[in-house]
C-alpha cells in the first residue's frame, strides 16, 4: 500500500469515527428533544454548552492554523499538512458543533424563554456574527486548500480575535442578562 493510499485509509476511519460520534451525539440530542420531560432540560443544557465549546475551540485554533499555513511553502509537504487538518478541523468538529449549538440552544430559547428578553435578541445577534465568522473561516479554507490564501500571518492574528470577543459578549449576556 503507498503512503498516499494509506493516508486516504486513515482519513477515511477517523472521518467514520468521527461521523459515527456525532451521529450518536445528534441521536441523543435529538432524543432528548423530542422527549422534553422538565428533567431533561439540564442534559439538553449540557449537551449545547459542551457543542458550543467544541465550536469555539475550532473558531480559536483554526485561525492559527491559517497564521502556520501562512508561513508554509505552497506544495510544501507542510502545506499539504495544514491542509488536512484545516478541512478536518471545520467539517468534522466545527460544522456539526455550530448546527448542535444552534440546534440546542434555539429550543432552550423558545422553551424556557419562549424568545423574550432583550438580552436574548442581542446574544442571538451576537451567535448570527460569530455564525458569519465560522462562514468567513470556511471560505478560507477553501482558499488555502487551492493555495488562494491572499491573507497575511499578522491579518489572521487579528481574525483570531472575532470569535473570543464575540464569545465574551455572548458570555457576559447570558449570565448577567443586563437588558
């Protein structure tokens, strides 16, 4: 077997772990939704905290990613490197997380909040722009993976902190509820 047919194997059973771990998470999401008793509301919780902190993890390390890829030859076998793990990074982790926590944390909205409260509109604007961040990082790894990176290291720095702000305000919105 070539190096390159077995790099495609092992990519081809993480991806199915993968794929098999989140079908299991989003079965019991899904259970838990359609089974809303009052005592399942601190799992459905759970299980949107824990979605959003893979999301956000993925939004803070991708981008310093792309500040490695930067400085990466392009065909480099590094460059091929950052590649993979760029694409993994957002369609394995963050995509399904960012749908799990939009998914969980728009039924906590209308089930316990019944979407009232300012506070509310303005964390969900809030997740709306860090939902575009996530898109504006999609697109870049599109780019780089068809070596289109028109970015700089110190650019992608300065990207690396959308998410984190977006998060704190996020944050300090749902614990603190000011408005």
């Amino acid at each position: 077997m070539s190096e390159k047919q077995a790099g495609e194997s092992a990519g081809r059973r993480a991806r199915l772990r993968a794929a098999v771990a989140l079908t299991l998470f989003a079965l019991l999401a899904l259970l838990l939704v359609l089974y809303p008793p009052e005592d399942l509301y601190l799992w459905i919780k759970a299980l949107h905290i824990i979605a959003v902190i893979s999301w956000m993890a993925g939004l803070l390390y991708l981008p310093r990613l792309f500040v490695y890829h930067t400085d990466a030859p392009p065909g480099s076998a590094e460059a091929r490197v950052f590649k993979v793990m760029e694409q993994r990074l957002y369609r394995v982790i963050m995509q399904p997380a960012m749908g799990l926590s939009w998914l969980l944390g728009l039924y906590l909205a209308w089930s316990v909040h019944g979407f009232q409260g300012g506070w509310l509109h303005a964390k969900l604007a809030f997740v709306v722009l860090l939902s575009a961040v996530h898109q504006f990082y999609g697109r870049a790894v599109k780019a780089f993976a068809e070596d289109r990176n028109t970015r700089t290291g110190r650019q992608w720095r300065i990207w690396n902190e959308a998410p984190a702000l977006l998060m704190i305000l996020i944050v300090v919105l749902v614990v603190v509820k000011p408005f």
